[in-house]
C-alpha cells in the first residue's frame, strides 16, 4: 500500500474544535449527538482559551435554531429558561426606505399565503395603489399584525419547537454559550481542555496533527474544527488562506453595544427584532426576558465613533446614562476557502459581516449540517466533502452580501453620503444588479437563483423589495383568470388565519412567563 | 363554570341538588387517579391541556360534538359517574359556607337534596367539601400520572374526526392519549421505574378505553337516528418538524 493510499484510508475518529464561543459550542454538540445518536465512535474534543473572552454578542437567530436544538437534544423550556430567550418573528426595518415618520416595513418569517402553490406578489402589486391598501407583509400574510400586536407565535397549549406562526429566538449570547457547554459535557460526553493553543503540529501534505498549548499539552485529532472567532487561529493563522473583504459593498465596519434593563418587570417584549436606520449605519434593538440589547452598526468613514455613540445614545434615551458601551470592530468579508486540509473553519473563524439579517448562527448552523451529518469516514473522502463544502459556502456567503445590499440599493434617502453612496450602483455587486434589473418586471421567483436551497429564498426578496416599495411593473391580472380565484382563496384563508391568532395568541411576555414557569410539553 | 357564587344560607334558602341531573352540557370531565378503572368502563379516557399552564390533564371524554351522551332526562346512563361531574356545580371556597355554587348547572334547582334548611347549611355541604378536597388531590395524583408518561414521551395526539352523513367534517382537537408504540421502545430501566409506581398499569387502561369511543357512538346514534356518525382517528403521516428547515419556506 502506498503512502498515499495509507493516508486516504486513514479513519476520522478523533474531531478537535477550537474556541468556546457559540460557534465552537454548537459545533461541538452537533458533532457529539451525532455521535452518540449513531454510536459512531467518534470522539469530540473542544479546546478554549480561559484567557481570551469570546465575541459576547450575536442574540437574533434564525429559525433553524429549532432544528439545531432538537438535534442536539436541548429541550425548548430548558433553552428558554437557560439563555432568557424570547421568540422573535422577523424584523422590522424603520427608516430605511425614507426618513419620514412611522416609515417602515416587516420582514416576517412566515412565508406569503399559498407560497408553494402561487406566488401573490403581482397580485398585491396590482391593488396597492388603491386608498387604504395594505402594505406587503400584511396583505399576503398575518404575521406582521401579531407584531404590530405584541402577541406570541404560539401558546402555552403549543407543543415544543412548534408555532402557530413560525419564529425564531432572541437570546443571550453568553448564557448560550454556557447551557451548550453544560449540555455538551454532561450529556454528550465532549471532553472539554481549557488552554492557549500556543503552537501547532503539522505532518504530510501539511495536515494538522496536533495543537500543542501553553503547558505543553499536545491535542491530536483527525479533523480540526477553527473557531476561533477573529483570531482565526488555523484557517488564518497556519494556512494564510486570503481573506475577501467586501467592505466595497457593505459599509458596515464597527458597532457599539449596550445592554439596557426593562424600566419595569411587565414592560412588553417585542416579538421581532427592530432595525432603525441611521444617518450612516443601523441600530439594533433586541428583546430578551430580562433585558433589551441594542447596538449601532455603522460605517468608519461616514461618521466618527463617539458621534456614533451619541447617536445610539439618544435612541436608548436616558436608560443609557449609567450603561457602558462596548466597541466592536468589524472587518467585512470571508475566507476564500473554508475548509483546508483537515482544518474547516466555522464562525467568524470562516467571515463575517454586518449582522443585519442575523445570519450568522444560521452560517454556524448549516456548517454544522453539512459536516456533522455528513462526516467524511476517511481523509481521502475530506477531500471531496472539502471541495463540497467550500463551493456551497462561497455560493452562500455571495448571496448573503447582495441580500443585506439589497436593503441599502433601493433605498429612497438621499440625506447622507452613507445612503448616496449605498444606492450607487457602482457599490452593487453584479448578481444584484443583474436581480433587480430583472425585478422590475417580474417578482423574484426560485428560478433566479442557483441553489434548490438557497439560504435566502425569493419570499425574503419579495418582503424587502416591495416593503421597500421598489418602482416594479409587473404583468397585468385579470381578475377573472382561475390563478386570481386561487389567489383569493388563499388571501381568505390568510384572513381567517389572522383573526383566529389575534384572538386566541398570548402577549409575548405572557408565554415566556408561563414557559419559564410550567415549560412545554414535546407533543 | 362563570356564574359561581358563594353559597349563603340567606339567599339560597330554596336551593337543591339534583345529583341525577349532574352532567348536562358537559363535554369532558377531568379525573382523579383513582377513577381510573372505574370511569374507563363507560369512557373514553385521554389527556387534555389545561389553558393556563399547558399541563396535561386526565378526562373523560363524555361527547362527540354535541351534548353528553350519558345524560338525559331520565338521569346519568353509566354504571359510574365522574367526581368532577358529579360535583361539577361546587367549588371549594374561604369563608362563610366554605362552598360556592353555579346557580346555572343543571344539578341545581327545585329537586333534589337541600343544601341549606332552617336558616343553615345541611350536613350535605359539609360532605360535598369533603368530597371536593378529596377530588382536588386525586386530581393533582393524575397530573403527576400525566407528567410521567409525558416525560417518557408516552402521549401523542389523538386527532377525533367526526363525520355526519352529508355534512361536513368536524375535527375534535387537544386530546391526547398513549403512544403504544413509543410504550412498546421504552427502556428497561423506565418500564422498571414506571411499572412499580402504577404507571404502566395506569396507561394500558387509559390505552383500552379508546375502545369506548364506539359506545359513544352508539350512545349518538341511538339517541339520534338520523344524523348518524362516523368517527375516524387521524393520523399524522409526517412529521411537522421537517418545516422547520428553511427561513422562511
Ligand atoms: C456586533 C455583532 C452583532 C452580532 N449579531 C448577531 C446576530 O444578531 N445574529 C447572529 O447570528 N450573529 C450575530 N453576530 C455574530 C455572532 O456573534 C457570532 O457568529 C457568534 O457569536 C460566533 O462567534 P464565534 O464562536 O465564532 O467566536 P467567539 O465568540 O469570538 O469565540 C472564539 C473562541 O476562540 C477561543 N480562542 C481564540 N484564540 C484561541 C487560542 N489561541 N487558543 C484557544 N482558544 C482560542 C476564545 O477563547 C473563544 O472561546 C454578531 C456579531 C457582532 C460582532
């Protein structure tokens, strides 16, 4: 047998992750219950520094989260309990189209009325010139009214990981952190070493066979899992492999956080995350069970940091006189490559940008999708899942960058350079440009997109382009064209739907109380 | 439930419980433990949430869409009569008589035994009390039979659909009841631990009382010649967690 082929044959058993934060975490018990649900024998290993803090923030999830939770078996109660989670049903961006009073538009998670079956889109378009007509968000689907309202996705009576409407979570990034790590070790059997990854060990064809630490303790594994945030310990720091910055496109280069406490016990917990346009940037406004985290995200070259923080100041009001604010610095972009050798990169390891959609633990969480459930037997077929999953990712994180562009593109405002500079299509990049070009004449379908399973599919498209009220001209309807009474079955359908929510749903601070208090039932 | 008022010797002077008459316009009823065995030989018996904190709770399921099959004018027609039926008018209360009534339930009126005589309740009060606090605690003890099997993962939706010639569907929603097959992959150690607490022996007769949903049809049929009824159970055939992949599709 050759060198070679004793290298391809070579099992993958031991898997090593390097970094505590979220990433690290999740990536440690996807693998883990993997393993243990398929008694593969492969063991977990995570290492962390005890010196250096993880990233702290990242609370808007995706609704993925409830599948990655399932999957590593962490009850919904317990995660709500456990990290003060709240649910959240989308997004509502304010101030982004123009900056006139009450401007703004949803983001929901549910997708329109009768999605799989017809698309609503030029259906709407057709009637919202009317007077009184509804805005997008509202007229295809009930999800925005129960924002508007206050009210839960679901109810005490609602099984767990299932809603009325569908949502995602708002939680505590460090408290996240921790319930995972509790979990991972005591249930899942991960090993866990705290240590300073100080040197690392590499045999033929460059491989990673080793991460030595401080003390002098050598990890070995047969594939090692970067996340270790901006540090980029291995992606980075051994293989060099380029970076992209995309700062050309997103602007978006620092942020400035703050925690603010309720004023009091029963105040209201939004049900969505609220983004609010900035003279150069946006702020984020998070709800949790014990608190709201609120940030300002904005661009280095289009305002100063403490003009920044007055700005984010002034939002939170007098609340945040005594709070101290954290300054973050955001370097937009990703990784040519993610996964090198035995070395595949997961978190801000693998990039980052703007958090405008929340979009990266969903990243962390189809990485750990794509390798967990899938984990190469061997070395030689790493090389395969290698070349896979490098391919999907670049492909993914391109359209994250033209998606969070598009809520910039087709802005209205002109009071700023920051929102000139964002609608020059200089600054587009060009599957964008190519998008909207084809927009203007027809909603965005599936057909416009690559992937089967994009991570932004056309709905999300829809909800930004028309809440964004974007000029489109679509072919005309005729009111008495079988797709037209199809299209009223459904909106009547949407309408039942909402009033049966309206009615019967908690106020989201209600449900969080009673599932911290009595918890779910699984059916 | 809404109209219940404390029971005061002053105003109630004329007041009377009709125990025959208990169970009218009650649908399901919610058991103690202990009626377990008893109430399976006529019911139906599953679990339901309570509105308030999503707990399951162990009833008897007394209708199918309609009134109570089992009572009718000439009294209750079932060889035994839930607690929570048969005291479904009272609630314990503080102070005074230490009883509340719904004026409104049909156990209440001109009939039956006196609750309050010369001026004062009647010794029948006092045993009406008695019985509530045992029911309450019999109650609780089937909670806890619930939140067991729940924890195993032993409940599963039992989806009623009800079908009456030429009309339309009609779907009784929030019943649960044991998953035999989630019973049958149970573990040693659980089927050990839930063995000895009376667990399983509990379930495999809430199980079998399934089979009662025939005599509450028959019940319907009889008293309701022709508007006959069909009832079918409804199966989940996928699992609604493959929803959940994607953003928003
Ligand atoms: C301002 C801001 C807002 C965000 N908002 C969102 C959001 O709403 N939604 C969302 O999904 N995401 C959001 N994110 C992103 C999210 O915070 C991260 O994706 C997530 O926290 C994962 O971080 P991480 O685990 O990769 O890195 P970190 O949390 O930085 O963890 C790095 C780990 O590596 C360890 N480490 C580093 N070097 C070494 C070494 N030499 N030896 C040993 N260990 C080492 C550290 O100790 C640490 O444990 C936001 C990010 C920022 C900056």
């Amino acid at each position: 047998m050759s060198a070679n082929q004793r290298h391809d044959d070579a099992p993958v058993t031991e898997v090593v992750v390097v970094g505590g934060g979220s990433a690290g975490w999740i990536a440690a018990c996807r693998l883990a219950a993997q393993a243990q649900r398929t008694r593969s024998g492969v063991a977990v290993t995570l290492v962390e520094s005890a010196r250096i803090p993880t990233v702290g923030v990242g609370e808007g999830t995706w609704p993925t989260m409830r599948n990655t939770l399932a999957k590593i078996g962490i009850s919904e109660t317990d995660f709500v309990r456990g990290c003060d989670a709240a649910f959240k049903q989308g997004a509502r961006f304010a101030g982004w189209t123009d900056d006139s009073p009450g401007e703004g538009y949803y983001h929901p998670l549910n997708p329109p009325a009768g999605a799989t079956e017809l698309d609503l889109a030029p259906h709407w378009l057709a009637q919202s010139d009317a007077p009184e007509a509804a805005d997008f968000a509202t007229w295809v689907d009930f999800q925005a009214t129960l924002c508007d309202a206050g009210l839960a996705p679901k109810s005490i009576t609602t099984p767990e990981w299932v809603g009325q409407a569908n949502y995602a979570y708002h939680l505590d990034a460090g408290k996240f952190a921790t319930l995972l790590r509790e979990h991972a070790v005591e249930r899942l059997g991960v090993r866990h070493v705290l240590g300073d990854v100080a040197r690392v060990e590499q045999g033929d064809g460059g491989d990673v066979t080793a991460l030595v630490l401080a003390d002098g303790a050598a990890i070995a594994g047969d594939l090692f899992v970067d996340c270790t945030g901006f540090a980029a310990l291995l992606i980075g720091g051994v293989y060099a492999v380029p970076f992209r910055r995309c700062g050309d496109v997103l602007f978006a280069d620092r942020a400035i956080a703050l925690q603010v406490p309720y004023d009091r016990e029963d105040a209201p917990i939004t049900c969505h995350t609220v983004s609010t346009a900035q003279a150069a940037g946006w702020i984020w406004d998070i709800g949790l069970w014990t608190r709201r985290g609120v940030g300002h995200v904005y661009s280095s070259a289009h305002i100063g940091d403490d003009e920044a923080e007055a700005a984010l100041r002034r939002y939170v009001g007098p609340a945040a006189d005594s709070l101290t604010a954290r300054r973050i610095t955001i370097d937009g972009g990703h990784r040519e490559r993610f996964w090198q050798n035995n070395v595949v990169a997961v978190g801000l390891s693998a990039g980052f940008i703007e958090p405008l959609e929340a979009s990266a633990l969903m990243l962390i969480e189809a990485s750990m999708d794509a390798i967990a459930d899938r984990l190469p037997r061997t070395r030689g077929a790493m090389r395969v899942a290698a070349r896979q999953f490098n391919a999907a990712f670049t492909h993914h994180w391109a359209r994250i960058i033209e998606f969070l562009k598009l809520h910039y593109a087709i802005t209205k405002r002109t009071d700023t350079d920051f929102w000139r500079d964002n609608a020059s299509p200089a600054t587009w990049p060009d599957g964008l440009a190519e998008r909207l070009e084809l927009w203007r004449t027809q909603p965005p379908a599936p057909q416009d997109f690559d992937h089967a399973r994009e991570v932004f599919s056309w709905p999300s498209y829809q909800y930004v382009l028309h809440g964004m009220r974007f000029d489109a001209h679509y072919a005309p309807i005729d009111p008495a064209a079988p797709e037209s009474a199809l299209a009223r079955r459904h909106l009547a359908r949407a309408e039942r739907a909402r009033a049966e929510a309206m009615q019967r749903l908690p106020r989201h601070r209600d449900l969080i109380r009673a599932v911290r208090e009595h918890g779910l039932q699984a059916v | 439930m809404s109209g219940l008022v404390a029971l005061d010797p002053a105003r109630h002077e004329t007041v009377r419980f009709d125990a025959a008459a208990a169970g009218r316009g009650r649908a399901i009823a919610q058991l103690g433990r202990g009626e377990i065995a008893l109430a399976a030989c006529d019911m139906p018996l599953c679990f339901a949430k309570d509105g308030g904190t999503g707990r399951f709770n162990l009833v008897a399921l007394m209708a199918l869409g309609g009134d109570n099959l089992f009572a009718g004018a000439g009294g209750f027609h079932a060889t035994y009569m839930p607690q929570a039926v048969l005291l479904g008018a009272f609630r314990l209360a503080e102070g005074g008589s230490g009883l509340a009534i719904d004026p409104a339930d049909a156990s209440i009126g001109a009939r039956g035994a006196a609750l309050i005589e010369r001026g004062a309740v009647t010794s029948l009060v006092a045993e009406l009390r008695a019985a509530l606090q045992r029911l309450v605690e019999d109650v609780a003890a089937a909670r806890a039979l619930a939140e067991a099997l729940a924890r195993h993962r032993l409940l599963r939706p039992w989806r009623l659909v009800l079908r009456r010639a030429e009309a339309r569907e009609h779907a009784l929603d929030g019943l649960y009841t044991i998953d035999e097959e989630a019973l049958a992959a149970l573990d040693e150690a659980a089927v050990v631990a839930l063995h000895r607490d009376g667990s399983l022996a509990a379930a495999a007769v809430i199980a079998a009382s399934r089979q009662q949903l025939e005599r509450l049809r028959q019940l319907h049929d009889a008293a309701q010649p022709d508007a006959r009824i069909v009832v079918g159970e409804l199966r989940l055939t996928s699992e609604p967690r493959a929803r959940l992949d994607n953003h928003v599709i």
